[in-house]
C-alpha cells in the first residue's frame, strides 16, 4: 500500500475474458470498441433488489428507468424480470410500446409530454405523472374530449437532505405548490389523483435521505386524502440508487463508501411500516436504473497509439472516448488489461480518439508500458452511457449481450455512414461531380 491508500499494482489487474468469453474472441467477432452486458448479472441484481424490498414490504413494483439504458435487449430483460416502463419523453414511450408494453405498464415521467403524447397515453392506460400546471391544463383537455375523468399522479420535489435539490421537476411541497396542484385537479373536476411521485436526485449515497422523502410523501397523501377526498393508491419514490463506482474526488472504495441494497430498502420500508395506518399498503414503485444495469456494462477499447507529453507523462490513445463514455466525466471508471505487460507501473494519461482537447477516459491511472493493440476493458459503464453516446467524429460501435450459458448475441450493430446520413437531403445544386 502507499501513501494514496491503494496498491501500485492496482491497475495490472488482467482480465482476458467477460463471463468466459475471451476478450480476443469477442474483438475478433464484433471488432472494437465494443460494449459488453452481462445478462447473468442483470438478472442476479434484479433479483437481489426485488427482495431487498418485497420481504419487508407486500406491495411492491418496479419500473425500469429507459433513460439509463434503452437497448431492446436490455429492456426486454427487465420487464421478463417483472419491470415496468418507466419512460420521460414521448420517444421512450413509443420505444416502450413498440418492445410490446401495454400503456397500463408504462410510467410516464418527464418535463415534456407533447399534447398528441398525452392522448395516446391517456387512451392507452399508462400511469402519467404531471410534472407542472401547464401539463395539468392538457389533461384537463384530453379529459374533456374523453368525456370522462382522467387518473393521474403528480410529481413532487421536496427537501430530503440532499443538495442541491431536483426543484426543476414536480411540485414544491414545502413551498405549498404540490396542494395547490391538488387543488386545481379537484375544482377543476376533469382528473383524478391516484398516485404520487418523487425522485430526489441521483447516485444517492445516504439511505437516511429515502426515510424523510418518504415519511414526507405519507403525511401529504394523507392530507390530500383529507382535505380533498382523493385516495392515494400508490407512492412512487423514482430511483437515485448508486451502483458499485467511484465518484471522482472520493477516494473510499464503493464498497465502503455506499450503503448496501438492504440498508436502501430497511430506510424505505421501515418508514412505510412507521407512518402509514394499520392496514393501508399503497403500491410502493421503485424507479431502479443505474444500480440495476450498471456493473453489467463493459467497454472494450483498444490502444491504437501511445506518446510522452511534454511533461513526461506517459499518455495512450484509446479508439473509444467521451463520446462512448460520458460518464468518464463524473466517474473514476476501472481499467483492466487483456494481458501482463511487462515494466514498472507509472501515472499515465488514457486518451480517446476524438480531435478535442476534454476526450480523456481516465487523467491518472497506473499502468504498465502497454504496447499497441493492447485491450483495456473499461468498467462499469451499463448505465447512460449507451443512451448518451454520440455520432461525433467516430461511428458508434456494437453491443453485445453474454447470456447466462455463455452465448454471445449481437445486440446492437456497429454502425456506419448509411446510419449518419440517411435523414439528410443534399439539395441538387450543391451535389458534387462525381468522379468517374
């Protein structure tokens, strides 16, 4: 150990295979960069997460976040679980129904639900949650063209004790804006309130913080209950549940800093058991999504080049970057190896291929002198960074799905010039002369 709390070997970890494949093979095949799931993970974490709360509480739900990753493959596997769809744009939802989601199992969140959205989504049974006045107004519209009340959840914000707050989404409770909402719905005679919705933040790292949003949003469905007759069937409580990675700057590893699973579930659960009446069991839904796929993700990526900056600092060229690897900007991701490599470990720099200055994977890691063609597998990143990648400067590559016998399916193709061009129109008099 040295004097920053961790080995000078710890970077020659090697890892030559993914769940038995060998990461040569899976190059060979799809070629890199390339992203790799596990399924067995997947379906191991599902479960984990689904008991943590099933066994301390009887009416649970869970709804898969698209957002963090909306491959069908990945998707698909969640609801075979038993997910819902939890979806924030007009674009997820119809993702969701094309994947064959019925509208009842589709949660609709998200800041802007175009009005065509809404009556789709109306007519079809999902589970809206109204995250301002103006998408109140619209249901309010739907409603009347229906020609009978429309059910509906509203989104709350709240102080649970984590900074700064999500204010931008929902209703303020503290401020008095969420009963006003309520209000509205009420006189308005058009909706119906069935539910109540809050997501306090992301990468949560203190289980206290579930225990006040909830013990808050029982006091207020049961203030709504009384002051207006509404009865609350079912508290969604978003997601916000880390996964097993290092926020830049922590230094602790994650299996010290962050609260386990259990310890997430005995907060919310043991403040459902403490604040609701003897007897009410609203359906408690668990928005999960990075905690639920991300140490399922792999990237592989490999050296194409390395070179001394002017410093000395030895630096390597990687052909997947930021745009792949959005999370690289807040995360200190691990790097594996492929192989040993010989020599003495040293800080290097881990660039992408990208032609901008901010494309850097990792700004200090140790690593041995690596040679060209060396893998480095890039972990965990399941989450947001499939959904976040970007058609800039390179093509994006495949993905892949490793099943629980050891097969390997393609579930994404690498992409190529057709996929970035084909919504383009070139007008006549600017094509070029084509060559003969």
């Amino acid at each position: 150990m040295n004097k920053f709390g961790c080995s000078p070997a710890y970077a020659r970890r090697i890892r030559d295979d993914i769940d038995g494949v060998a990461v040569a093979d899976l190059v060979e095949t799809f070629g890199s960069p390339l992203f790799v799931y596990s399924e067995g993970f997947i379906r191991k974490k599902y479960r984990q997460m689904h008991t943590a709360f099933s066994t301390r509480y009887p009416n649970v739900a869970f709804g898969w976040s698209y957002k963090t990753n909306y491959l069908n493959a990945i998707c698909a596997l969640m609801h075979q679980q038993g997910s819902l769809a939890e979806v924030v744009s007009d674009m997820e939802y119809e993702k969701a129904r094309a994947l064959g989601m019925p509208g009842e199992k589709i949660i609709f969140n998200g800041p802007h639900k175009p009005a065509a959205a809404l009556e789709k989504a109306v007519r079809e049974g999902a589970m809206i949650h109204a995250d301002h006045l103006d998408e109140l107004y619209d249901l309010e519209r739907v409603a009347q063209g229906a020609g009978q009340p429309v059910p509906l959840g509203i989104r709350l914000n709240l102080d649970a004790g984590i900074y700064p707050q999500w204010s931008r989404f929902g209703f303020n409770l503290e401020s008095g804006q969420a009963l006003e909402a309520v209000r509205r719905i009420k006189n308005g005679g058009k909706l119906r309130l069935r539910g109540l919705h809050c997501h306090i933040g992301t990468f949560i790292m203190d289980a206290s913080a579930y225990s006040r949003q909830v013990k808050k949003m029982v006091a207020f469905a049961y203030k709504v209950e009384k002051l207006f007759g509404f009865s609350i069937e079912y508290l969604d409580i978003g997601g916000g549940f880390p996964s097993r990675n290092r926020l830049k700057g922590v230094y602790l590893t994650p299996e010290i800093a962050l609260p386990s699973v259990d310890e997430f579930a005995e907060a919310v659960t043991e403040t459902l058991s403490k604040e609701l009446r003897p007897g009410d069991f609203p359906k408690l839904i668990v928005e999960a999504g990075r905690a639920m796929v991300d140490e399922a993700g792999r990237l592989i990526t490999t050296v194409v080049a390395s070179k001394r900056l002017p410093d000395g600092t030895r630096a390597y060229i990687v052909d997947a970057g930021v745009n792949l690897l959005f999370t690289a900007n807040w995360y200190k991701l691990n790097i594996e190896i492929d192989r040993e490599s010989g020599g003495v470990n040293e800080q290097s720099i881990v660039y992408g291929p990208l032609c901008m200055n901010i494309d850097v994977v990792d700004e200090g890691v140790q690593l041995p002198p690596l040679s060209r063609g060396t893998r480095l597998i890039v972990s965990p990143v399941g989450a947001y960074n499939q959904t976040q990648s970007m058609q800039f400067i390179e093509y994006r590559p495949a993905a892949v799905l490793i099943g629980e016998s050891g097969m390997v399916d393609l579930i994404r193709e690498a992409e190529s010039l057709p996929d970035i061009i084909q919504r383009e129109k070139l007008p006549d008099r600017l094509a070029l002369k084509k060559l003969p």
